[in-house]
C-alpha cells in the first residue's frame, strides 16, 4: 500500500502522542570507561531519563551503576547490544518515554549553556508541532588538546520530537542517520556549538586497533581474518616492531602531528565538568 500522508499532510499532532513533555537521552555504550561519567553528568540537569544500552567489557557498566546511583539518575541500563547500530539504537528509542529524542553517545560532554539553550527552545515550541534540532559538536581528536582542522564539527539534529515513524536507519559509508519524516518536522539550526565530541580522545592501543579495523572493513576482510592476528601482522609491516603498546604510541605520535592545537579564543573554554575530570583522572590541566 502506497503511504499517502506525504501527500495528503495527514499529520496528527504531536499533543496527542501521550508522551510527557521532557527528554529521553538515548546512550549507546561500548567499552567508554574513560568518558562515560561527564558525559552523564554533563546532562543531568537537562534530561528527564536515561536510556542506556550495553555492551561494554570493561569497567564502564560498573561506572554506569555507580554514577545512577550516586546522582539518583533516572537511567535505565540495558545489558544487550551486538555490532548493528541500527538496531541497538531502535532498541532504545522503543524504550524512551518522554516527548524529546537527545541522540547522546559515551564521548559527548555537553557544554554549561546547553541545559539553559535547549529547554529555553523546547518551552518556545508549538507543543502540536514536531521539530528537528541541529547544532554543531566541537570534535577534538587524539587527545583533548588538537583538533582535526579540515573537520572541526559534527553537525546533526541531537534534538528531536519523538514523532510518528521516526527510526534509525542504515546509511551508506555511515553507521545510522536518525529519519525523522521531513513532512512532519520542522527543521532548526543553531550556529552555536553546545557540547563536545571527544571523537578519537582514546587510549592508543585502542586508536590503533580501530585504525585496523577500519582497514579490515575497507579490504572487506572482516569476519576473514581475527582483528588481532591483523593487527599483529600489520604493526610489524608498517612500524617494524612487535609490541602493540609501541605501535600504539607511534600511531598516536603521528596522529597528533596532523593536528592542529584546540583554539579556546576561537571556540571557547571547555567545560567546567570537563576540566575537573581530566584534572583528577588524568593530572591534565585544560
């Protein structure tokens, strides 16, 4: 049957969808124990649950637990993920309950303004109207101090009314875009950055595996070859050594020297958040 509703308008508004006005912040989560706590605390005091799907290894659903409890978050953490990012993220968005989508990944940190700006927004909707809301991520790569000059932000709709047959869906060269049927939807766009993507900030031996990874994909050697016999062969290849922490520290050298150095006269000062924890954890001062 052909769907008419493009054509016809036949919008329901969203005042009947009998979700609450507040946000579900929708978290896929896979082994990120070094981000994971200001990425939730970041949004605290903007959210009105959490949705968080698993599938870590290591310490990170230890962290999760705690910092829940800690705070009293209303999260909701699901042990249950496999590689088809599609699907995990449908998974939660089947389980949020409120009116507003906030897409928030593990390496996110929302900057202090954002709380103020986003609820500011949404109190200033038309509660019958569904919208899409689009604001550009500071990326930083390598570790917290450089940046990828060519590719400074991720601009996406974080943002969105949980409308009528909104999904994830697969795209090419991508992991998942967000549909929401543009025939419901109005579109916003901010100039103004609101949060912080720490989009390869991770330990090196990690760096390099993903590196690999991307390699395996691109030969369409994955599920030929065990990533870790690839790894072990390539490092050898490409760096002459046989220690993986060696290679990683290499890989990460000759990453941060394509960079370019974070500008805080250019696009502000981290967060405050931010700061603290990399001063406590890491002994870095921002």
């Amino acid at each position: 049957m052909v769907d008419t509703s493009s054509f016809l308008r036949l919008i329901p508004s969203a005042e009947l969808s009998n979700r609450p006005q507040g946000i579900s912040a929708l978290v896929r989560v896979k082994n990120e124990e070094w981000w994971i706590k200001p990425s939730l605390l970041s949004i605290k005091d903007l959210v009105n649950e959490y949705i968080v799907i698993d599938g870590s290894t290591d310490n990170t659903i230890r962290i999760i637990d705690e910092v829940g409890k800690e705070w009293g978050l209303n999260l909701r953490h699901v042990i249950d993920f496999d590689e088809d990012y599609v699907s995990v993220s449908n998974k939660a968005l089947g389980l949020a309950n409120y009116r507003w989508i906030l897409r928030w990944d593990a390496d996110f940190i929302a900057k202090e303004e954002m709380t103020s700006v986003v609820r500011g927004l949404i109190d200033g909707f038309d509660p019958r109207k569904f919208y899409v809301v689009y604001w550009p991520h500071i990326c930083l790569d390598g570790d917290l101090f450089h940046q990828d000059a060519s590719n400074p932000f991720s601009f996406e709709h974080w943002l969105a009314s949980c409308a009528p047959k909104s999904r994830f869906v697969k795209i090419p060269h991508g992991w998942e875009y967000f549909h929401v049927p543009s025939y419901y939807a109005k579109r916003i766009e901010l100039d103004q950055p609101l949060s912080f993507h720490l989009r390869t900030v991770r330990p090196p031996v990690r760096l390099l595996f993903r590196k690999y990874w991307h390699e395996c994909e691109v030969q369409e050697l994955d599920g030929k070859v065990r990533l870790e016999e690839y790894v072990q062969k390539r490092i050898n290849e490409e760096y002459g050594v046989d220690s993986i922490d060696a290679a990683a520290q290499i890989y990460l050298r000759g990453l941060l020297s394509q960079l370019t150095p974070y500008d805080k006269k250019k696009y502000g000062d981290y967060p405050q958040l931010l700061k603290d924890y990399a001063k406590n954890r890491f002994g870095l001062t921002l």
